[in-house]
C-alpha cells in the first residue's frame, strides 16, 4: 500500500491550491450551482459525476470546496512518479489507480482507504469524456459499484452541464469569452441498500453502478430540460451495430452491382462482347462510408 493510504495531507498545500484555484476558475466561467446541501459534512463519501470536457474538473473543485469539502482525485499512478507534479498530488492527498493491476480489489485500493479515512473522493465512472453524440452519459465501468459497495460510503450523484462550452473535447482551445455558465446540481445519495448483502461479482457490481448512473443521467436532464434516453450509450454496442450496418450496405450495392453486370453481359453479348470495367458501386458506396479503400472481395467492409 503506498503512504497515500495513511489518509495524511497537508494542510498547507491544500490552502495554497485554494487561494490559487478559487479565483482562477471564477475567471475562467459563470456558476449555477445547486444541491450542494446533499453532501456531508465530514466523513468518507464518493461523488459520482458525468464527464463532459476537461474543464468540468475544475467546475466541480469549486463546486465541490463551495460545499465546505476538499475534493480529492483519482489519478492514475503513474502521475505520482513524476517529479514535481507527483510530490504536490501527495501533499493535497490525491489518490492513485493502480490500473496495471490485474486484480481489480488492489486498482482502487488507495481511494478505498482514503474513502474510511474520511476523504471527499470524485469518480468519474465512465472512464473518460462521453463518447454519446448528444453528450449523455454512457454505460460506465463498475468500479464507482465496488468501491462503493466495499466501503458502505454514500454516493452522492452530481450532474454538470455547460463545461462543454468552455473547453470542447478534442481541443485545446478554451472558449473564455463571453464567460460561459456551468450547471450543477448534486442529488441526494443513491439508495444502494438491495445490494448491501450480495457477493461482489460481476452482476452485482454491473447493477450498482447501472443505479448509480441512472441517478446522475436523471440529474442530467433536469439541468437539460430533457429525459435521459433509456438505454444509454454503449461505444462498443455502437461500433458492432456501425459495421453491421456497412456490412448490410455493402451487400445491398453489391446485389446493385451483380445485377448491373448482368444487364451489362446482355448489352454486350449483343454488342462488341467487351468486359465491364473493375470496381463498382458497391467499391464506391464503402469507401464513401468508411473513408478506406474496399477490401479485395468487396464484401468485407473495414471497421471504424
């Protein structure tokens, strides 16, 4: 276990990353925020939030120190070997994924024990920005349900909207004027009380977190004005659904083809006898599709 484990901090550096922070983000956007009195005022909780952009990072440490707590992050650990970056993550009390580990208790170990040290810890369950073409939440991995369920932490669900605005995903070109306004609202914690008794297998942690993220995609479309698709998105779902449907279009222009060419053979047997040209629609339609040159056959499209 590594000295972050302890649940030490230092007081210092966490007042220093305020006075620096707190007015350094109310430069960079507007704020709307609402629920804050969800959260507790002491002890181990878990903030489970949506992931829209870089800047809803620092949207939510305000938000987060505005509630009377100090956030605390997971990073990968990685990060704490670099040098100067490493030493200040320490000394805030930041805490490491340990995401080499093939047993999934040790990859979060350190945010358990932060979590029965009293920490404020934010988890991002999807992993990574929402890859949801209309920015919803998308299905997110259990690790927000283990750390959770092996804890008895409450998980306090949060929503933001309009981070988006500041900082677009993909660039690195903030959009600062006119300040933009973040939405956030937290609710109250998740009821997880149906799974307090129940082996942490994969059923069980997959139905946690589906609870938990239903609760923050809710919170979502309040903020939205909209309700939540039913079934959220699911980017490998979405790219096997993509190639079957190239894979349907390929065998429809192919089908086009095969029936020119032979309207063709007809005109030629009663014409000069000549041989249709190589490629077709079907060679056409793929590569306007996909942005790639056909596979030989013309029948096996390239995924995305």
């Amino acid at each position: 276990m590594s000295k972050r484990a302890d649940g030490s901090y230092s007081n210092f550096w966490r007042g220093v990353t305020r006075v620096i922070l707190r007015p350094t983000i109310r430069a960079l956007m507007k704020h709307d925020w609402q629920g804050q009195d969800n959260f507790l005022p002491t002890g181990g909780m878990i903030v489970a939030a949506n992931h829209l952009s870089y800047a809803d990072v620092l949207a939510m440490c305000l938000y987060i120190d505005q509630a009377g707590r100090y956030p605390v992050f997971l990073a990968k650990a990685s990060l704490f070997k670099i040098k100067l970056i490493g030493p200040i993550l320490r000394k805030v009390g930041e805490l490491p994924v340990y995401r080499e580990q093939t047993d999934a208790a040790l990859v979060l170990r350190d945010a358990e024990q932060g979590i029965r040290d009293g920490a404020c810890v934010v988890f991002y369950p999807e992993g990574t920005v929402t890859r949801d073409p209309n920015l919803w939440p998308m299905v997110a991995k259990t690790g927000v349900g283990r750390l959770a369920l092996a804890t008895g932490a409450p998980v306090i669900p949060v929503a933001h909207w309009g981070a988006q605005d500041v900082l677009p995903y993909g660039s690195f070109r903030p959009h600062l004027l006119p300040r933009k306004t973040v939405h956030i609202i937290a609710g109250p914690p998740v009821d997880l009380a149906e799974f307090a008794d129940c082996p942490l297998d994969s059923a069980t942690l997959r139905s946690a977190t589906d609870k938990i993220m239903a609760d923050v995609a809710t919170l979502v479309g309040k903020l939205r004005g909209e309700d939540p698709p039913a079934e959220p998105y699911h980017p490998a779902v979405a790219r096997r659904q993509l190639r079957g449907e190239l894979r349907q279009l390929a065998g429809q222009t192919g089908a086009d083809a095969d029936q020119a060419g032979i309207d063709q053979a007809g005109i030629d047997q009663a014409g000069d006898g000549a041989a249709p040209a190589a490629g077709g629609p079907a060679d056409s339609a793929i590569a306007s599709w996909t942005g790639t040159e056909p596979a030989e056959t013309g029948t096996e499209v390239p995924g995305p």
